[in-house]
C-alpha cells in the first residue's frame, strides 16, 4: 500500500509550545525547517524516501518558507547540489539510500569534502544494513572516515533526538566546514514519538530573496592540485580540531 503524508503536512507549522507527534521522517522535515535549510533535494530510495515524499507533500510550505525543493535523477546529482554550500552561506539537505547509493555518489562526495563547506551541508542516510537489507555488512561510516565527513548518528532513535540532531549536524557543519551525514536506520526512520516543536526558521536566502551578488572567486576552494594539498592539510589542522571544539562546548 502507498503511504501518503498529506493529512500530516500540517503538523510541519507547529512552532514554540506545541508538542509533535508523529513519525520519524515527518520529525526530520520539521528539523530541517527549524533550522533554516534553503534548499533540500534528494534521490528515492528505502528507507527514507518518504522524506521525498513529505517535502513533495509540503510544497506550498516550501513556497512559503522559500525553500527550494528538488527530485534529483540520482544520488551523484542530490551530492552536487550540496555545491551551493560551499560559497554560499546558506543551509542544504539531501538524501538518499546508503551505502549503495553513497557509493555512486562518492566522486561528488569527494570534492565537497575536500573544498569544505561554507553553509551547512547535511546529507541524510537511509543506513541500510543488517538483517534484511540489500547489504549487511557495509556501513557509512567507512566513507565518513575516507573523505573526513561528520557522521552523525542519534541515539537512542526517538524524536526529541533525531530533531536535535539535525539542528546540531548543520551548526556543526558551519563551524567546521565539513559536510555531516545523518544516519537513520529503518527504525529511526519509521518510529513513532512526540518532542517539543520550535519555530520554523525561514532562511535569510531563499527563492525570493536571493544573493545580489555571486560569490567572489576564491582560489583555495577549487577542487584541482595544488589546491588540494592545503584542503587535506585542512582536514587535520583545522575542520576536526573546530569539530571537536563545537561537541565540547555543546555537550
């Protein structure tokens, strides 16, 4: 049977002093609205393509909340839009099935982790693996690990921290300049909960209110040698040291 979210889409306008309930999915797109996101897009795939499916759902709220809202081809092409974040200071989402669709979507994973990111940049995982799955063994992590990307895993899986998560992943991102990844297991993707909602926070750059100007060429940022000897350099002496700093100071 297909599910639809349609009769849920309201509960993505709940604000401060209102209490969610729902479904994981349903949690993360609020999350993502929190925190300010300005563009979202992704590639289908078990089991989080329903997330596709609620932001499809939630056009006019996208509209209104100036989001730009995208089905992408495949998953090499959902990584490429996570480009906007690295000049740009503005917020991004993508999403698609892992880690078979990591592994298609490594190359434009690669360059975004070495030039580093500006805005924040999150992709969510659907973590698929163990029992069940299409492969059981291999795991996210791994990728994480190669490219220096944030792998962000909340646990235990229930709303309050799923949601947390996602405004942390990005304010993480930003004070870092590494790219996080989210990963939700089928059951973190489909559980049931409640949390305590915040306002949506419409973004200061949007569909209507777009950059006057574009973004200053700046040389250190360009994905070819010898630029990309200071990048990995980066990595140790400045993104994970900045990382470390930010889940000290916040935990």
């Amino acid at each position: 049977m297909e599910r639809t979210f349609e009769s849920e889409i309201e509960l993505l306008r709940l604000g401060a002093g209102d209490t969610f309930r729902g479904e994981g999915i349903l949690a993360i797109t609020k999350g993502l609205l929190q925190s300010g996101v300005s563009y979202v897009g992704g590639y289908q795939g078990a089991p989080v393509s329903h997330l596709l499916d609620v932001l499809v759902s939630a056009k006019d709220l996208m509209g209104e909340m100036e989001i730009h809202a995208e089905s992408c081809a495949n998953e090499p092409s959902a990584a490429a839009m996570l480009a906007a974040s690295i000049n740009y200071p503005v917020r991004g989402t993508v999403t698609w099935k892992s880690i078979v669709g990591t592994n298609v979507a490594s190359d434009a994973l690669s360059n975004l982790a070495s030039t580093g990111v500006t805005g924040g940049a999150l992709v969510v995982i659907g973590e698929d693996f163990s029992e069940g799955a299409s492969v059981i063994q291999e795991r996210t992590y791994a990728y994480a690990m190669k490219s220096a990307l944030l792998p962000v895993d909340p646990r235990p899986p229930n709303l309050t921290s799923m949601v947390d998560m996602v405004e942390h992943a990005f304010a993480l991102s930003e004070a870092s300049h590494m790219p996080a990844m989210m990963q939700l297991r089928i059951r973190a993707c489909h559980v049931q909960g409640e949390f305590a909602a915040r306002d949506n926070t419409v973004p200061d750059h949007g569909t209507n209110t777009k950059f006057k100007d574009p973004a200053e060429f700046f040389y250190p940022r360009l994905a070819h040698p010898p630029v990309i000897y200071s990048q990995e350099a980066d990595k140790v002496a400045d993104r994970i040291p900045a990382a470390r700093t930010y889940i000290r100071d916040t935990s």
